[in-house]
C-alpha cells in the first residue's frame, strides 16, 4: 500500500487530487474540518481506497493526535505524498480587516502548512522518498487587493517551499508549490466570473480537475529532479 495525505480533500481542488492520486495507486487520507458528507462522497468517489481523517490543520494538538494515531495503526506504513492543500479565503481591505480574519488565514494555511508537514516528514526521510505539494495561490506570487491575509499567507507558503526543498532534497524528498488562479469551486462562488475571465488570456477559469493534473505529475517519480519550484495554473492570467 502507498498513502497519500492531501489536506482538505473533502471538496474543490482536494478532492480532485484525491481522485487524481487514488488514480496513480494510493490510498488517500482524505482531511477536512467539518464537511462530513462532501469527506464521504469524496471516499466514495475512490471507491473506498482510503480513509477519513478529520482535523482542524490549524489545531497543532489535533493534527499531533490525528498523525500519530494513524502511524500506530500502520506501523509498517508511511505517508509518502502530502498535498497542504487546506485553505479558506476571509477577504476586506486591511483598514477594514479584523484580527480574527488575518489570524484564521494565516493558522490555516501557514501554521496548518507547518503543523501537518511536521508530522509526517521524518518518516519520508527515513524512507528516502516523499513527495510535499503546496497549493499556494497567484495572490501569494502577486498579491492581491483585498486579500493581504491571503496573499501573506500563500506567499509565506512559497517561501517555506523553496527553504524545505533545500534541507531535504539530498533525502530525496521533494517540496513543490502549484498556484492557481481562478478555479470552479466552492472558494471562488460569489466573483463575477463573466467580468473577471475577461482578463484571463485562456478566457475561463480553470477546473480543480486541471489542477490535480499538475499535482499529480509533482507527485509522481517523473518529477524527481524538480523541487523548490512554483508553478503557476491560470491560463496566463500572470506570468
Ligand atoms: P474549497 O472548495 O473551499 O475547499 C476547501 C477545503 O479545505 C475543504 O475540503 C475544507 O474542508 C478544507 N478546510 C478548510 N479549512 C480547513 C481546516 N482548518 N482544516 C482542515 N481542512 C480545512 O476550496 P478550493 O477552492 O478547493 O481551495 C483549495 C486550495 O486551493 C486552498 O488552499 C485555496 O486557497 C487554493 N486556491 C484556490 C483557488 C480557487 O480559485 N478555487 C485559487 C488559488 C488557490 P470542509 O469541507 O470540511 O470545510
């Protein structure tokens, strides 16, 4: 058996990663925070090749738990792809912006980035083999009005892919970020898509789909002598 952990797997982007890798041979370890139905439609989707393991990323005590119970039932196992895919968007200008919405952005994403990668890291060096994906965002490389918590949260998790991907590589891990534009999911519901593909040289947002895509390729052997890489999907909205 090969595992897969990919954070927030329950909807989006996640779960089309989840299906992308059950799809490369994995059993995936699909995370959410509360999304039991959508958690489950997911492993369904995956005829079953896997598990739910529920907990906030940002919770450092629950992501502990979480890990170490599951490496105690599979002592013989190792999670060898970890996709930090976990993230949630609370969108204002900072003059406007409340504590609580610039703590909640960057727990999630960056202190969730660290908490779930803490956990399972050692075991894939042990191994001499793991593969660590970052879902970051075109506002963590551009920065966007209206998004500083987002886009300082994102662009944090770039730069922790290019440090990780130095002290580890020589173990033969690799840490890669992919960074997307405007994807069809539930995040981006409310934008005025008509208005905003206009700007989109591919004329259309991209589907989770599309993403996975890419996941899947920085996930499979194919892609051992990429790392530290950022690789954007927006249909050339930036470049
Ligand atoms: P989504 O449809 O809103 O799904 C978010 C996922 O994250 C859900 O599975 C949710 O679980 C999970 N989640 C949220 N907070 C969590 C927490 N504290 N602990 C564990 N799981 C948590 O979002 P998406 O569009 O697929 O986004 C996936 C990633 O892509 C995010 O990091 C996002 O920032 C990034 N991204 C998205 C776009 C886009 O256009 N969609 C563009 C750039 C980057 P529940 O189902 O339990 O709520």
């Amino acid at each position: 058996m090969k595992y897969a952990l990919v954070t927030g797997g329950s909807r989006g982007i996640g779960r089309a990663v989840c299906q992308k890798l059950y799809g490369m041979g994995y059993e995936v370890l699909i995370n959410y925070v509360s999304n039991t139905a959508a958690a489950e439609a997911t492993l369904a989707s995956i005829d079953g090749h896997g598990e739910l393991l529920r907990f906030d990323v940002a919770d450092a005590q629950a992501v502990k738990n979480a890990i170490e119970s599951w490496q105690a039932a599979h002592p013989e196992d190792y999670i060898e792809v970890l996709v930090n895919n976990a993230g949630i968007r609370r969108d204002n200008l900072l003059i406007w912006m409340e504590a609580d919405d610039w703590k909640a952005v960057l727990d999630t994403t960056l202190n969730g980035f660290y908490h779930v990668t803490h956990a399972v890291l050692q075991p894939m060096l042990l191994h001499k083999f793991g593969r660590i994906i970052n879902v970051t965002s075109l506002s963590g490389i551009k920065g966007l009005p209206g998004q500083t918590n987002y886009s300082a949260a994102k662009g944090g998790l770039i730069a922790a892919t290019k440090a990780l991907a130095q002290e580890v590589a020589r173990k033969k891990v690799t840490v890669n970020a992919v960074a997307p534009g405007f994807i069809h999911t539930d995040m981006v519901e409310g934008l005025d898509e008509a208005t905003l593909k206009k700007d989109i040289p591919a004329a259309r947002f991209g589907d989770p789909e599309e993403v996975a895509a890419l996941v899947g390729f920085l996930a499979s052997p194919d892609s051992s002598y990429i790392t530290g890489e950022v690789i954007s999907i927006n249909g050339g909205l930036y470049t």
